[in-house]
C-alpha cells in the first residue's frame, strides 16, 4: 500500500487521491506476464484466505456460546460467512488467467507487479479505515478517474 497515513474527512479525500494519483503515475504501468503477483500465486492466496476464513468461523461459532462475549465483528463474520465464501469461489470461477495476466500491472516500488486496479482498491478501503463505503468508494474512484483513467477491464 501507499503508506499508513489515514485521510478520514472530506477535505483529506482529495489528498488522498493525490497521493495515490502521484504513485501510480510514479510507477510505470505494463501488461507483462512476468510479474510478483502471478495467477497461480493469487489463487493459492485465495485458497489461503478461504481456509482462514474457514478457521476463523468455527473459532468464532464455538466462542458464541450464551455466556461468550464475542465483538461485533464476529458476529458479522458468523452472519456473512457464506456470503464470503460465496464470493471466493466465484472470484475463482470467473476470474480467468487470461484476464488476470491482461490487467494493466505497474511496474517498479513495493507493489511491482501487482494489478494497478489491487492497489487502488487496496489503498481505498485503507483509506476507509477497511469499513467498505460504497459511496465513499464511488467517490473516490470517480475522483481518481479524473487524474488516472481506468480501464474498463480495472
């Protein structure tokens, strides 16, 4: 990611999307199939996080017990969890090798090789504190559009 900074008001929004603009365009952008985050190891990452998620239900369904006290969180991971895990398979399914490897990746600093469209996500629910707004985030991809547009594939 960009860097730890946390741009929670308005007025910092639009630092933020100079900050990331600025990176992004630092970075030199390439469709290479040579690249860190390869198909084959974001789908291994996948599987990683599937079974994580996994772990973490069953350690949070056997902590909610009537005298358990678990947080908030948990019990949105014990509601949402096949929701989840719905949504890791399907990324799966449709996300295709060949898509994969044609998505612009940048090239060069700490996420070289990653798909430019990961990074921006990445440092948007960063930017959101990891609590997905969707119309913060809308706002925000508006406003980086306007610096750096996008592919319609990203």
């Amino acid at each position: 990611m960009i860097d730890d900074k946390s741009y929670s008001t308005l007025g910092e929004r639009a630092a933020f999307i100079d900050h990331l603009t600025d990176n992004i365009q630092n970075s030199k952008t390439a469709n290479s199939r040579n690249n860190r985050l390869s198909y084959e190891a974001m789908i291994r990452d996948l599987d990683s996080i599937n079974a994580w998620l996994k772990t973490t239900y069953q350690l949070f369904k056997n902590a909610n017990k009537p005298n358990a006290s678990i947080s908030y969180a948990s019990e949105w991971v014990l509601d949402n969890y096949y929701i989840i895990k719905r949504n890791v398979r399907q990324i799966k399914k449709d996300l295709s090798a060949g898509f994969y490897n044609n998505l612009p990746k940048l090239v060069g600093g700490d996420m070289d090789g990653c798909p430019r469209v990961f990074v921006v996500v990445a440092n948007a629910l960063a930017h959101q504190d990891l609590l997905f707004e969707s119309t913060d985030f809308e706002q925000i991809i508006i406003e980086l559009q306007k610096k750096i547009p996008l592919q319609t594939s990203e």
